[in-house]
C-alpha cells in the first residue's frame, strides 16, 4: 500500500530546499559579482555614466539605469581561454554547479519522499539531507575559488593593477556574490531541517494513522 504523507517540516524543508536552488541558480545566471567603477561619459552635451561588471561566467560592458549591455565570456565552456576565462573561476563554476544540481535533485527527491518514505530500508529524507551536506560543500569550495581569481588579467583591466587574489582592487563586490552565498548557506540549513522533517514523517502520529488505512497522512 502507498502512503502519501505530509508533514509542515517536511514542507518546510522542500520548500526551503527550493529557495536555496534558485538563490544559487540567481548568483550563477547574473553578472553582478564585481562590479567597477562608475565611468562618466558626454554624449550630446548630456552627462551620464555606467559600470562594468563580471559574474562567474558572464559580464557586462556596460550597465545604465535604461539598457544593460551584457553577454556572456565563455564561449566555450570550461575549454575557453584563461586568459578570458581565469582558471579559478572554471573549478568555481563547477562547483558551484555541482551544488546546484545536487539541491535540484534533493528537491526532486523530496517530492518523491511524500510517496516513498525509505530506499534499502534508509529513510528518503535523511540521505536528501546527507546528501545536501555535501552539496553545500561543493559550494563552499566554488565561493573560496571565485575570488581568487582575482588577479588574473581580465579583472586587473576592470579593478585595476591593485587587485590580487582575493583583493579587489578597486573594485566592489556586487550582489550576486551574497544571493549566492545566502544560497550555500540555506542550503546547510535545509540539510539541519531534514533530521527534524525526517522525525515527523516517521512519528508515532503518523504510524498511528497508517495503522488506521489513512492513505493521505497530513500533519502540521
């Protein structure tokens, strides 16, 4: 007989799985990890300015409050140049894919838990979260491999010959690093919440329920 049960910590955790997967897919899709300075311009007798920025494999030539010229550097995946790719930003990407992927398959995994609740007599959820540990360290591993990158070419021609390895000159660190950080972050939290979603999915209120024939177990 199938069982399909729900817990609020269950849910919980998939739903906050699902947020840590989209916050780190954010940071990877968008340019805004270094951002330059602003460069002041005069066209038409109109004084405006824009600034350049890199992502972890995009960046853009130039960024106003109308129009973002923006496209990405590495036209041929990890094999692309690293002089126009750095080489710690390729394992970084990787990585930080990699953490991606497996808290895809975690939420997908947990999804399926609501049906089957054990795989070789181990409960679902607690390899999800077991597994999301290790994900979490692939994206620990991206987050320290990014900046040092940092004194390669390409970023001493937007932050100047100040940066170095983990210094960025005079550049600032934009937004896409810390959604990507918050990611990685929530993404070991969720793996903390999956003992407790594992607990009440197994609890004695939900045995006594099964024992029942309730098919479809909800529970707060």
């Amino acid at each position: 007989m199938c069982y399909v049960i729900i817990t609020g910590r269950s849910l919980a955790w998939l739903l906050l799985s699902l947020v840590a997967f989209m916050l780190i897919l954010t940071g990877i899709m968008t340019p805004k990890w270094l951002l330059g300075q602003p460069i002041v311009i005069n066209e038409n007798n109109k004084t405006s300015f824009y600034v350049q920025s890199v992502g972890i494999y995009n960046r853009c030539i130039r960024m106003t409050h109308d129009h973002n010229n923006c496209a990405p550097f590495s036209f041929y995946g990890l094999a692309t140049d690293p002089a126009v790719y750095p080489t710690p930003w390729k394992a970084a990407m990787f990585f930080l894919s990699l953490c991606a992927a497996i808290q895809f398959s975690t939420v997908l995994t947990g999804v399926l838990a609501c049906c089957v609740q054990s795989v070789f007599k181990k409960s679902v959820i607690s390899l999800a979260g077991a597994t999301q540990s290790l994900g979490g360290l692939f994206g620990i591993i991206g987050l320290l491999l990014y900046p040092w990158g940092w004194g390669a070419s390409r970023v001493k021609r937007l932050c100047g010959e100040y940066s170095e390895s983990y210094i960025p000159g005079d550049c600032s660190i934009g937004w896409s690093l810390y959604v990507t950080l918050a990611g990685v972050a929530l993404v070991f939290a969720t793996s903390a919440l999956s003992k407790t979603a594992d607990k009440a999915a197994n609890s004695d209120k939900v045995q006594f329920q099964m024992d029942e024939g309730k098919q479809l177990i909800c529970l707060a």
